[in-house]
C-alpha cells in the first residue's frame, strides 16, 4: 500500500480521459483512534510471495499495481465562528502534518453568523481560508447571501482555492457563475479524483426570503445526470461536496450512480459512522462534519489505481475543543485585526 497522503496536482476539468469512477467495500475502523496526539508511522506495504507465471515475467506492466490512499480533510457549516477559526486551523496543520499531501476542502456556508457577517460580509472568512491554504470550495446557500454579483466579487474572487458549484447557473444551465466550475480534477498517485458540488436549490429562509433568485437553478438530481457521463469519462473516483442534507444525499444516490464518497452539508449534522448507501460493488458512503467549527472530518479511500475500485474507505470526525492541536497563529492575527467579531 502506497504511502497515505500521496503528492496531487490540479487536472483541468475539461481534459480527455478514459478512465471510470467504481465504488467499494464496507468501511473500516478509522486509522487514527487517538485525536490528542499523532505517533510518527511507518508506511504500510503490501508484498507477494506469489511465484509470477512465466507470461508475467515477460510483462511487468501486467503486474498488479499497488493501492493509492486519498485523503481528505474536511469542514462543513462554519458559519463565521471565527473564535474558533484558530484552533480549526490548528487541528488542520496537525492532520496536514500527518498526511501532507491531503486535499483541505470546505462544503459552503463558512460565513453568515449576524450580526458580524452582516457587518464585514465575506472579507475576514475570506483571508481565513487562504491563509489555510483550502483547495477546494463547495458553495453554500449562506454564500449567495448578499446575491451572486456580491457572491462572485467579494468571495469567490478572494478565495485562491478552486470554487465549484454544479447546479447553479448565471443565466442558462451550463452558464456557470464568474471562476466558478461545476467540478475539479486532482490527480492523487496516479489516480484521478473528481469533486463536483451541489447544493440545495430551495436557498431562502424565511428571514432571508430572496436568497438565490437572481440564480438559474438545476436540482442536485438533473445536473448529476447532466454532469457524470463527462465526468466518469475523466476520473477514477468521483467525491460529491453537497450542501443539501443527508436525506436529500441519500435520495440522490438512489438516481445517480458512479458516486463513491459524498461530503455532506447544510444539516449540521455529525456523522458516527460513514452512512452507506447502495450494496457492494455500488457502495457509495456519507460523511458529514457538523456545524459551527466543532468538528474536522477525516476521509481516507483506499483505491485499486488498475481498476480504479474503492478498496477501503475509513472516515474519522475529530472535535475541535478536545484535539490535541496549537492554534494557529496567522488566523488569530486575522481576527485580532478585526477587533470583535
């Protein structure tokens, strides 16, 4: 098994591959039990004593690949708790120290908490996340707030990470939003990871009741069907960044296949155990990290980089009050800078 954490760079959404997402097994018990502390590790092998047949001695590109492992670190929800950003950032540094290659992602709805987001808006989350250094952002309905001229300008053109949304549009379907894709490729050891996001078209609240109408909307659904054939053409392995609730996850996975993880939003929910939707070899899995910078989620597949299957999936939620982690400095700093936010 190759190293946890393998080195990954950015694959453009649009480039022509073959390859196909296939799900996988059962979850097993996360690897990290302990949250307080990280032991140094060895890394973890597989070998064969298997004699090789003499065809195979010929060929060596016949035998067998080893496992690659992506890893995820996750948050969802965090609604502009800003005092607690800087322990947040701190248990992030700690599982990017142990995995350092992990892809950071973030599933919508990092700011509004009144009346500081009405006050500053998107500016302070904004420095927050870079000076994270997110990869990736799943838009949240709190992120059109202010309506999607304020939401292009003053988040998605701040934030350095790749910002995606599938089922919103400017204008017309497929009339994406300003630097915003429906999905990202990264390539992790060889294996192509596809992230795509989606988010409930409803928006409004009844305190916020124009939320998201100056948006083309698709339902999670219909730009699923609209987006996977293209999508399982160019990646291996395919992670959904929802922002919809986990009954509406689950509904999704019925009508779509090819979904291996979803990284789930919006409900606050916390996730014990990655919940499970179809039977193996069309298992797809659930994680969702609560809300309000309480928890930071862990995801680690295990994929066949032949096959491209998800062999092994384990997913930990490690509390943020009791993590064993220094705050981060730089965050701090951050929110010093605003005075009381």
């Amino acid at each position: 098994m190759n190293t946890i954490g393998s080195s990954f760079s950015s694959v453009s959404q649009y480039s022509a591959l073959n390859n196909s997402s296939s799900v996988g097994v059962s979850s097993s018990k996360p690897e990290v039990k302990d949250y307080a502390s990280f032991a140094s590790e060895d890394s973890v092998s597989v070998s064969s004593d298997i004699a090789l047949s003499a065809t195979d001695k010929v060929s060596d590109s016949r035998k067998k690949s080893e496992p690659v492992t992506i890893t995820i670190i996750s948050t969802n929800d965090m609604h502009g708790k800003y005092d607690r950003m800087p322990k947040v950032a701190g248990v992030v540094d700690a599982l990017r120290e142990k995995y350092p290659d992990a892809i950071l992602v973030d599933g919508g709805d990092s700011t509004y908490n009144p009346p500081a987001s009405t006050k500053n808006r998107f500016e302070p989350m904004t420095k927050i996340l870079n000076a994270m250094d997110y990869d990736i952002i799943g838009l949240g309905n709190h992120e059109f707030q202010f309506g999607k001229e304020a939401t292009v300008k003053e988040f998605v053109n701040k934030v350095d990470a790749d910002v995606i949304a599938g089922n919103v549009h400017a204008d017309k379907v497929g009339g994406y939003l300003e630097n915003v894709s429906p999905y990202v490729i990264k390539e992790v050891g060889g294996v192509k990871v596809a992230f795509v996001s989606m988010l409930e078209p409803k928006m409004h609240t009844k305190a916020n009741p124009h939320v998201g109408k100056d948006l083309v909307k698709e339902t999670p659904v219909e730009a699923m069907r609209r987006l996977m054939p293209e999508i399982e053409q160019k990646a291996d392995v395919v992670v959904a960044v929802t922002h919809q609730g986990l009954n509406d996850d689950r509904k999704m996975l019925k009508q779509i296949s090819g979904v291996d993880l979803v990284l789930a939003a919006h409900d606050h929910a916390i996730t014990e155990e990655p919940i499970e939707v179809g039977k193996y070899p069309n298992t797809s899995y659930i994680v969702e990290s609560g809300s309000h910078c309480k928890m930071v989620g862990l995801s680690q597949l295990t994929v066949d980089p032949d096959s491209g299957e998800v062999i092994d999936f384990q997913f930990t939620n490690y509390p943020v009050q009791t993590f064993n982690a220094k705050p981060n400095e730089e965050v701090a700093k951050i929110i010093k800078d605003y005075g009381k936010l």
